[in-house]
C-alpha cells in the first residue's frame, strides 16, 4: 500500500515543487495571523516561513492557482508552495493554532510587533 507521504513525494517531483515534512518543522507564532484561519482549513494549507515579501506555504492542493493568486493579493506578498501530506498539514495547522492560544500570547505578541516595528 502506498502512504500518502509516498504518494505526495511523487506529486512534488512530477510538479517540480519541494515536499516539506512539516512534523520536522518550527511554526514560528506570527505565521498564524497571516492567514484567516477559516480560510486556511477551508483550502488546507498552513503557512510555514514569511521572509521579507516572500510567503510560504504548504497546501494540500498545490495545483489551485486561484487560491494562490488570492493569497498573494490578500497579504501583498509573493507566495511560493511547497506540499506535504493532507495529515501532516493539518497537525501544523493544529500545532500553529496551539501556539496563538497559549497563556501569555498577548505579550509574546506585543513584543514581537515591537521588534518588527524597530527593525529597518
């Protein structure tokens, strides 16, 4: 039987684009205020490194050009794609959603805006 991690690494070769294994990947905090959340379970898709102008993400469907195109006008950002298993998107969604709702978030989060405020 063939894994769906399998299966997915054969889809990123024949696209030409990189298979990430988000289990082995650090979500930093900020990620999930960059994407409605609604809209991110909706297309199963979690960003994964914001850089500069520069969005990544990992979807489950990384042929859908409408909802790239979408992101990409909605955060201002360009936006690159990389794909990972459906089951291992959705535990990064679930840790990311984790991370934004533990105790002391708000001051993680206002210190975290402070130092982007302060960076040229």
């Amino acid at each position: 039987m063939v894994t769906d991690d399998v299966m997915r690494q054969a889809l990123a070769m024949q696209l030409n684009i990189p298979f990430l294994d988000l289990d082995s990947v650090e979500l930093a905090r900020a990620l999930g205020r960059i994407i409605n959340k609604n809209y991110a379970r909706r297309h199963s898709l979690v960003p994964v490194c914001a850089l500069k102008q520069t969005l990544t993400i990992s979807m489950n469907d990384p042929t859908n050009s409408a909802v790239i195109e979408e992101l990409s006008q909605t955060t201002g950002m360009m936006v690159n794609v990389v794909t990972s298993s459906a089951e291992s998107i959705k535990r990064a969604f679930q840790r990311l959603l984790r991370r934004g709702a533990g105790r002391g978030t708000r001051e993680g989060d206002r210190a975290a805006e402070r130092r982007a405020r302060s960076r040229p």
